[in-house]
C-alpha cells in the first residue's frame, strides 16, 4: 500500500539567494508573492499566483490557433510562425523547417499543428481527461506551433539529456532531446505546468533523469536547461501576451520562470540561471565533504538502519543519497544524519554508501561502504498478516511490452499475464493487465493462509477504451466486482469472508468490452482477525468528488477529525465530521488537486480530493 508522505521545504540559514525585485511593470502582478522566501515556499507563493490570475480558458479551436499566430511570431518574417523543435529552412525537408507560414496550420504534411510540450498522456490523469476546452489541455504556454510530422515524431516521448538538434537522444528512440535552442524553452514550460497543475504535471512524469535534492517530483536536467539556455525573445513574446488580458486570446497569467529564470535556482539550486532582476550571483563549484563513519544495523527480515557523520560544504550540505549495492535507492529529506532503508529481501547481504550534495547540485565523492545481511523472513504461504499488501514496487523493471511478470514479496510469488511495468498511478509504480476482449491478462497472488475478509484496490484505465469491471476470484469462487475507467478509483469489496488458505485471482470476464487497466495499492484483510467487526476508515464516503462547490460529505461511522493539505504538504483545512454531521466547508480551496488525511479512533487513511 502507498503510504502518505507530506512533502516539506527547510530554510538553509547558510545559504544566500541575489535579491529578487520584480520590475515596476510586473509588481502588481506579483503583489501575493513573498520573495523573502526560498525552496518550496517561494514555489507554494508562484503556484497559487499563477493559478489565481489564469481567468481566461482558451479553447483548443480557434483560440489556441489564433493565439499561436502572435505569441509565436517570426521576429524575421512576420507572415510566419517559429516552429518547435525547428532549425533548418534551407536542408530541404520540411520536417525540420524552423519557420512557416501563419496560415499553414492543420494536421497535413506541410502544416504546422500544436505540440503539447507537457504530453497530453504523461500527465496524470491526462490533460484532456476533463475535455480539450481550457485547461488544462488547451493552456497557451504549454502549446507551441510545431511542424506535424515533427510533432508526431516526438509523441510523448520524455525529454532527455542531448545535444545539437531536437530528436531521439542518441542512447534510445523513446526518449526526446528538445535541441540545443528550444532546452530551455521545454524547461521552463515544464517547470510552469507543475506550478501550474501540481500532483497532474510533476516533471519526472516528462522528463528522464536525476530528481533534485530539495524536490524529488523535479528533474536536475531541466535547471540544466534553464541556466545554459536563457530565455529567447519568442518565450519573452509570448508571456507579455498571455498576461495582458486587453489581448483577445491571452489567459491573463504568466510563466514566472521567464519572467526570473533564476526563480528556478532559489526554489531547485543547481547552476544559478540568468537572473533577470538583479545581480547576477556567483556560482558554488565546491563540492561538499565526503560523509564518513557510515555504519549498517539493526537488520531485520526486510530493513537496515544507517547512521553517518555529517559532511561539511562551503554554503549548505541540503541532502544525502544513500545507494545499495551500488544502485541509487533514494535521497534524503533534509540534512538528518540517519535513515532506515526498506523493502529488502530476506537473509541477504547488501552493501551501503552515501554521498552528500549541496543545493547548487555539487556532489561528494560516496563514502567508505559497510554491509549487513537481513534476517530470516517468514515462510510463504504460512501466515496472512493483517493487512496483506502489494504495491508493486518489487515488479520487474519498467516494461512497454505486454507479456508474464513475477515478482516476490514476504509473502511469496505473484503472477501476471498480459502486463507491463512502466505506468504508475498519482507517482506510484502501477501494474498494468491489457483486459481487451480476446487477449485478457490476469492477477494472481500467492497462496497465503488466514483468510480474507475484504479487499480494496485503486484502478485507472490507462492508453484508450471505455473501461471495464474486474471480477475478483478467491479460491476460484467469484467474490465480487469493481468497475473502472479513465479516472482513479479505489474501491473495497466486503464480506468475502473465506478462511483457510485463500489465493485471489483479478480478471475481466467480459467478451465484449475491456481495457488496459493500472492496478495498485491492492490490499486486504485477514478473515481471522475479525471475529469483532470493525469500522475500516477506507470504506468512507466522500461525495461529490470531483468537487464543484464548497461543500464536502464525508460519511463516517463513527466521530472522524480530518485535514487537507496541498499538493506540497501544506495544511490548509482542519476539521471534524460526526456519523450525524458529515458536511465540511472547503469554499477556501482554490481549484486542484488536495491530499485529505483522515483520524479516527481505529487508524489514519489518506484519499484525494479533487477542486474543479
């Protein structure tokens, strides 16, 4: 099951950032932004700034269109648009044309049509999951004209580390290089799209490569992009359009890291980018200390404990990054000279380092290894612990293709058919079973004794179909059903009730109909334990979801105390909700997507809320 981390920023007293000082023309624009504040603060400020002042949704047909024709304006030929991706007008192949005319817009070879810098399908849910009119999908600053053939070629492909023209990196034709004139462009698109629709736009969603220090949804290639390719004329352009509403199709928000590229750098690190504001600030090539006195411990069956000495930097040691036998696992959250490495597997040795990084990206070299060896785990199939959970983070490595997968937990092998490992739901690795009528896939689990009561599974129907219904097999007696679709669900079914050894199949049984479908957070609960039943805060009831006005039903059964947070874990609403009392007033959330925490007297669940 995935469990609920709040996302935090942390003041690094030793650091210091150039004075940031809108210019006089964009003060009122900027007026509710603190720009005292630094890291996920200061992008907290940017967010609701640039969500507040979007009040005009473009259509995708004609206003994108028409907007295009100005924003993206050839400075050398007026009649014609610059191209994304674009750089030759003289090689003879149209493809690769930087510029054309305004008027050749369409979907033939020749045209020029609009590119979703962002993909439209790696968003999550994806950007026209509620329709192609206004955001987010038809957003001006996140479309740009690019030549059809062009366009089709890139997909949605992820960017990725490149050089020269735009174009499959030369490491792999799935992944995308923008060019070496556009880099920036894409990057500081990609950081608006996250400011602008959070948790639906992260950028490792669109983008390969190392995830930063101080943010793990950001991508350190892109403030790569962002201080080697400064902001171009066209980027200027357009933001200046969008932002003046008197403009027939502007949106009436801007791109704040065009405005300030070097926002990005006080909110990231990394490199300093141009800072457009002020002085230019000098750039930290120090590399901190290397972390010594590593030290592994207090192994059990699936976890080891590490403890180090802090390294020392000239401005600020930010995080640490802890490998396993050689492999990057995870970064830290802060500077804490201690953490807990999980999911291991039983009576194995592994082998740990750690190295520091600064906010500027530099980094230690890894310290001196030390190893330990878990313990012995339970045997499989001899004890159903109370919940079972399966999260799919131990799948096989990510995987386009449909074929067999197995992987093992402590509770043994589980089975699919007809899968693939390469989509996740809301940041979370999601096992994907084509369900398509004639070639349906399956999900098995191990056998494991103790029974089963209930069990709850979140679903989203993934690529394209109308979805579907998963029937749910316990020793192969169908036990139930959930239906799915395009939007993320998580459903229970109760009164399963089957004791002894128990093994649960998923599976469409429909001859007619059916989907790729993404499963995770599949879990349930041991019949033997519930001799006296319980309330389970996972079978709440929250309605309407999306949400349009500003009151929330939040059915309990028994007195529930409830908080809502932002997409970085800022809370914003606390409250209670009795089984007689279930009305809650969210008339202060602004549109988006929150992580609503509830409490009871029998746990804490977590469930996301949509503002439409």
């Amino acid at each position: 099951m995935k469990h609920f981390y709040l996302l935090f920023s942390f003041l690094i007293s030793a650091l210091s950032y150039a004075q940031l000082t809108p210019p006089t023309e964009l003060q009122a624009y900027y007026n509710g932004v603190d720009f005292t504040k630094t890291q996920l603060d200061l992008f907290d400020d940017l967010a609701a700034t640039t969500a507040a002042n979007h009040t005009n949704a473009l259509s995708y047909t004609p206003g994108i269109w028409e907007a295009s024709k100005v924003t993206d304006e050839d400075i050398d030929n007026p009649n014609n648009v610059i191209l994304f991706y674009g750089y030759s007008d003289t090689d003879g192949n149209g493809v690769t044309d930087r510029s054309r005319n305004k008027n050749l817009n369409g979907g033939g070879n020749g045209d020029w049509n609009r590119e979703h810098v962002f993909p439209n399908s790696l968003a999550n849910p994806s950007l026209n999951s509620s329709g192609t009119s206004g955001p987010p999908y038809a957003d001006g600053h996140n479309l740009r004209p690019s030549d059809v053939q062009m366009n089709s070629d890139r997909g949605n492909k992820k960017f990725a580390a490149g050089s020269g023209n735009a174009g499959n990196t030369s490491t792999s034709s799935s992944l995308w290089y923008a060019g070496d004139e556009y880099k920036g462009d894409a990057a500081r698109i990609i950081m608006y799209m996250y400011a602008r629709y959070g948790t639906q736009c992260l950028p490792y969603f669109a983008v390969s490569g190392a995830t930063n220090s101080i943010d793990p949804n950001m991508i350190d290639l892109l403030l790569e992009w962002n201080a080697e390719d400064p902001v171009s004329l066209i980027e200027d352009n357009r933001n200046a359009y969008h932002g003046d509403l008197s403009n027939t199709y502007a949106q009436g928000n801007r791109n704040p890291f065009i405005d300030n590229p070097y926002l990005a750098t006080v909110i990231w690190g990394g490199t300093p980018a141009e800072n457009r504001w002020g002085e230019q600030p000098e750039a930290d090539t120090e590399a901190p200390t290397v972390p010594t006195g590593l030290v592994a411990s207090n192994p059990t069956e699936d976890t080891v404990d590490l403890t180090w000495t802090a390294s020392t930097d000239d401005t600020a040691v930010v995080t640490y990054i802890i490998y396993v036998d050689g492999v990057l696992y995870t970064s830290t959250n802060g500077t804490a000279t201690t953490f807990t490495v999980t999911g291991l597997n039983p009576e194995t040795t592994y082998v740990f380092t750690v190295l520091a990084k600064d906010a500027a990206n530099n980094s230690s070299a890894q310290s001196t290894s030390d190893t330990a060896t878990t313990l012995a785990g339970t045997p499989a199939g001899t004890s159903c612990v109370n919940p079972v959970e399966q999260d799919f983070e131990l799948m096989p490595a990510n995987s386009s293709s449909y074929s067999s997968r197995t992987w093992t937990d402590s509770y043994g092998e589980w089975n699919a058919t007809r899968a693939r490992t390469d989509q996740n739901i809301n940041g979370s690795r999601a096992i994907v079973i084509d369900m398509r009528t004639n070639s349906a896939g399956t999900l098995t689990s191990p056998l494991i004794a103790g029974g089963i009561a209930d069990l709850t599974l979140t679903t989203q129907q993934v690529f394209s179909g109308s979805g579907g219904t998963l029937n749910i097999y316990v020793n192969g007696v169908l036990k139930g059903d959930v239906t799915y679709d395009a939007t993320v669900q998580t459903a229970t079914v109760s009164g399963i009730n089957t004791e002894g050894n128990i093994t649960v199949v998923i599976q469409d049984d429909s001859d007619s109909s059916g989907a790729r479908v993404a499963i995770d957070n599949l879990f349930w609960t041991c019949y033997e334990t519930l001799s006296t039943p319980e309330f389970d805060l996972n079978q709440t009831k929250i309605y309407p979801n999306p949400l349009n006005g500003s009151l929330l039903n939040i059915e309990v059964k028994q007195d529930t105390r409830f908080e809502i947070y932002d997409i970085l874990g800022k809370s914003i609403i606390t409250g209670n909700v009795t089984p007689t009392n279930k009305e809650a007033n969210v008339s202060r959330l602004s549109k988006g997507v929150y992580i609503m925490k509830l409490e009871s007297a029998n746990g804490t669940i977590t469930k996301k809320i949509i503002k439409n």
